[in-house]
C-alpha cells in the first residue's frame, strides 16, 4: 500500500499531513533545546555549589583538610563537579547529535517536499492547460458545426425555391460545403485536443502524481524514522554518561567509606603533639620549720605542678601556645589566691593557710633579690603568650620539641633536594666544560667559568646549611633522616668528583676535600655499563665523535638511549655492540620508554 494508488485523489490532505509532520520535527527540536537548557543551568548551580564550599587558598580550613572526615567532603564536592561536567556534556550531546542534525535535516525535507509540491502543480497545471485546449477546440467543433447545419439548410432552402436563380443556388451550396468541411476541420481537431488530455490525464493520475505522492510517502516516512532516532538519542544521550555518573556516585560512596576517625586522631596528635612531659607532683614544703633556700632557688629555673603551667586560669583549660587564655588586665597576678579561712586556734596549717607558693615570693624577695627579675622574664614567656609573641627563630626554637623536630627535618629535607639540584647542574656543566676543552669549535670553556664559580658557591652554602640543620636536629634529639644525595661533578681539569654527606662532611660538621675518583669519561661508563637503556634515539646527522668520552655515529643509525639530556646539550647512548659515549642532543630524535 502506498499513496500514489490508495491516495491519489487526496493530495491537499497529503500536503497538510507533510506540513504537520515537518512542524513536529520543529516541536520536538524547540523541546530538546529547552532541555539543554535545563541541564546546562543544572550543572552551573552545581559548579556554583561547589566552589562555595570549597575551601580557598589560605583559608583557616585548609589545615584541616589533612583529615580523613574533611578530605573525604573535599572528594565529595570534586564528584559532584564531575557530575556537573556530565550534566553539561549531556547538554552539548543533545545540542550537537539531536538540536543541530535534526534542524540541518528538516531544511532538507523542507527543500525536497517544497520540490515535490512543485512538480505536482506543474503537472496539475499542464493538465489544466490542455483541459482548457479541448474544451476550446470542443466549443469551436460545436459552433462550426450549427454554422455548417444553418448554411446547409439555407442551401435546401433556396434551391427549393422557384425564384431563387442558378447562381444563388450554386453558391448557397459552396457555402454550405465550406460551413461542413471546417465543420470536420474542428470535429478532428476537438477528437485531437481529446486524445491528447486523455492521455494526459491518465499519465497525471495514473504515473506523475502516484510517483510524486509516493515520493512524498518516502520523504514521511524518513522524517519519521530519523525523528525516531532523535527520540532514542534523547534517552542514549544520558545513558552513555550514566556508568561515569555512577562513578561519581560511587565516589561519593567511597569518599564515606575511606574516613577513619582512628587516623583522624592520630593525625591531630601528629600536627600538635608539643613534647613536653607532664608535670609532676607537688613536693610538700613545710614552711612551719623555715624555708629551705636551696630547694627555693632551684625551683625558681624548673617550676613543677600545674600552677606553673596554668597561671591564674586554673578554672579554664590550658591552652599552652595558643591565644585561648588571655589575661584580663584587670585580674589579679597568676600567683596571688586568696587566703584560706584560717582555724580558730593554733598557727595556719600548710594546707588550709595561706598560699605556699605567695608566701615563698615573698620569702624569697626578702632574700633572693637578684633572682625576681629573670623569674618574672620565666613567667611571662611562659605562662602569658599573649603578652609577648614568641620570636620566631631559624631553628625553630619557639616551637614545640615534637615540632620542632618535624620542621627541622622537614627544611633539612628541602636543602639536600636544593643541594643535590646544585650537584646535578655542577655535574653537567663540568661534561660541557670537558667537551669544549676539547673540541674549541662547539664553544669558549672560558664562558662556563662564572656559571661553575656560582654554582660551586651555591654548593658550599647549602652544605653549610645542612650542617647546621643537622646538628639543629641533633640538639632537638631527631634522627637526621636528611636526603642522600650523590653526583658525579667535574674540576676545572674535566676529573670526575664524586660528593655524598658521608664523605664531604666530617663529624664535626666541617666539610672534607671531595675525593676524585673518576679520571676517564670511560671510567664514568665502566662503572655503570649495565644501565638499562630509557630509550632509543635515531641520528638525524653524522657525528664524527673526536673528542674523548663522545661517540660517533652515521645518519639514520638507532641507537639505545642510557642517560637523559640533564640540560648540558648532550645524551649518552650505546652501541648494540657495547660502546658508549655522549653525542648531541639536537642531532638525533630520541624516543623514550613510557
């Protein structure tokens, strides 16, 4: 069934149906934009969210950030930025596969139903046209022949008229003939005209509009199945990203099951553990038998019980290097407490009389004059911090002993890895400064010399460093886990040093005369000729390899990359043979191992 042979007398309700059709695939475009929208707006509130919640750099947040509980929120809201980021690319894979193809191709059924509309009013039109010939050529057929019937019948008449002459008998006749033979003359052309719109007409309804109705049924039918299409889309277009959106939900699920409140802990003992050992007990001091000075000066450099360490806010908790418990400057001193009611008869007792250690003061300012002031310098660094700011010092003095000794290690690890950069950079600018002794045609060894000078100062300073990290440490009782660090450099001769904390420094700290203990770049190779190659390089040039510790080689020979490029211009490479040496680095093209 088809609509050429069932429909061929309905083409104004084929051409509305077409139009309908055509305005759906407009509808559901408009409908898919709108939805676009909707996610895109979606995932911008998303990403708004969570940079609100976000900490920012240096925000008092971000140390935190180190526990479990905080990192895993912090992974939460990098998952939901990622499912934001698959909300927006379903709203570009609608836009690009359904908005923008399913517009491009209803410009084309539009074009093509436009083209197949014309060619049916053509044909509709040529129909009329020949209609109109026949009818014409049939309405003169009709008006010849009543001509030609009156013309013959006033030849009748007038030959049967007595009085009518010969002459107007015989030409009453000739016209009479002329009316009849164009009378046939219009009667074959009206059977002409005929023949011809029927043939017309059948090759109009029976072949031109069946094969343009059917082409318009194909057209539907193919806006039909592609808006289908468009429809499947509409869902496989979340469906692609759905496993990576369940990635992020199982993210988020993750992000729960890594907190470890356990960890937490221990981190948060990790980051402020201070070291110090608890207070011990009180000695008792019986004041009824008189002072005992020694006891009294030695208690004044090491104060014991909680009183020391608290203050005057014996009520609130301590907060030993921290601004929490801030003296009023109206309260009265950290070592005065009211007196206790004392018995009705008989001397005060040490317990309930007044405060032992207010009366020591005062027993002690009457004796020990010199020693007050350097006790009130030990009672405000210690019991007031926010009086006096501790000093930040190089060795990290001011901080904790446990502190300390994280961030003493912490900078003697920063100052090897700087050292053993300054090493590297020595190194190859000793190769480079060899390489041009020998062969003056690549550069002047004289212009390497301020570079060498700089870095070798660079060199002894960051040694001075360590060495005095190191003892640092060893004062705050670390271990001096530092960075090991070993280099092959080169003297001014192109000797091979070879420089590590176990033999450049003594254990008095003080640096020894690197040992040289590399004299040949041969030697150099020997020793690390099973060095597994990181790579392959082709020579894009010939290298004729003159100059000691360089090898030569012929344009478009592989050979095994050994040692990378350290900034100097050279790499070294080997032979399959076994031969080894440095060539330029911008004459070969070097692929290396991932």
């Amino acid at each position: 069934m088809d609509w050429g042979t069932d429909l061929w007398d309905q083409f104004d309700i084929i051409e509305k149906h077409t139009q309908s059709g055509l305005e759906l695939v407009e509808k559901y475009v408009k409908f898919v934009k709108e939805r676009t929208e909707i996610e895109q707006s979606y995932a911008k509130q998303l990403r708004n969210l969570t940079k609100k919640y976000n900490p920012k750099r240096g925000s008092k947040e971000e140390p935190e950030c180190r526990f479990s509980n905080h990192q895993s929120f912090l992974d939460i809201l990098n998952e939901m930025n990622d499912y934001a980021g698959q909300r927006e690319l379903i709203a570009e894979n609608m836009m690009m596969n359904i908005c923008i193809e399913l517009t491009k191709y209803l410009q084309e059924l539009k074009q093509e139903r436009k083209m197949h509309l014309v060619e049916a009013k053509k044909s509709q039109q040529s129909l009329e046209i020949t209609y109109k010939q026949l009818d014409s050529s049939k309405k003169r057929f009709e008006r010849e022949w009543r001509e030609a019937e009156r013309a013959a019948q006033c030849a009748e008449k007038t030959d049967q008229d007595i009085n009518a002459t010969k002459a107007d008998v015989e030409k009453a006749k000739q016209q009479a003939h002329m009316r009849t033979h164009v009378a046939e003359e219009c009667k074959n052309d009206y059977a002409a005209q005929l023949q011809k719109y029927n043939k017309e007409q059948s090759q109009f309804y029976f072949g031109d509009m069946p094969l343009i109705f059917n082409k318009l049924q194909d057209m539907d039918e193919r806006r039909v199945k592609k808006l289908a299409q468009g429809y499947i889309l509409f869902s496989d277009t979340e469906k692609h990203v759905t496993p990576i959106i369940g990635k992020c939900l199982e993210g988020i699920t993750k992000a729960g099951t890594n907190i470890n409140e356990r960890s937490d802990s221990m981190a948060l003992i990790e980051q402020h553990k201070s070291g110090f050992e608890r207070p011990g007990d009180l000695e008792f001091e019986d004041y009824s038998q008189g002072i005992n000075r020694a006891s009294s000066d030695s208690s004044l450099g090491t104060p014991k019980g909680p009183l020391d360490l608290l203050g005057k806010n014996k009520s609130k908790p301590f907060w030993l290097f921290s601004k929490k418990s801030k003296l009023s400057p109206s309260s009265p001193a950290p070592f005065s407490t009211p007196p206790a009611p004392s018995p009705a008869n008989g001397p005060p007792s040490p317990k309930f009389g007044r405060d032992p250690l207010s009366y020591c003061l005062k027993e002690i300012n009457k004796t020990v004059k010199p020693r007050i002031s350097s006790f009130r310098t030990l009672r405000r660094s210690r019991f007031t911090p926010e009086r006096t700011t501790p000093t930040v010092t190089e060795d990290f003095a001011h901080l904790p002993p446990e502190q300390r000794r994280k961030r003493l290690q912490q900078k003697l690890d920063d100052i090897s890895k700087e050292l053993q950069k300054e090493v590297d950079q020595s190194e190859a600018l000793g190769k480079m400064k060899d390489v041009y002794e020998k062969n003056p045609q690549m550069g002047d060894p004289a212009s390497l010399t301020p570079q060498i000078t700089q870095t070798a100062q660079n060199m002894e300073r960051l040694r001075g460093e360590v060495n005095k990290y190191e003892s640092w440490l060893a004062e705050a009782g670390g271990r001096g886990d530092t960075l090991r660090y070993t280099s092959h450099s080169f003297n001014n001769n192109g000797a091979h040093d070879v420089y590590s904390p176990d033999i450049a420094h003594s254990d008095e700290g003080t640096p020894d005369r690197p040992q040289a203990i590399y004299a040949e770049f041969d030697d150099d190779f020997e020793d690390e000729e099973l060095a597994a190659p990181i790579g392959q390089c082709t020579a894009m040039y010939s290298f004729p390899g003159a100059s000691e510790g360089t090898i030569s080689m012929q344009e478009g020979e592989v050979l095994s990359v050994v040692e990378e490029d350290k900034g100097d211009g050279w790499t070294r490479v080997r032979r399959t043979n076994g031969d080894e040496g440095y060539i330029p680095t911008s004459y070969v093209s070097i692929a290396l191992n991932k």
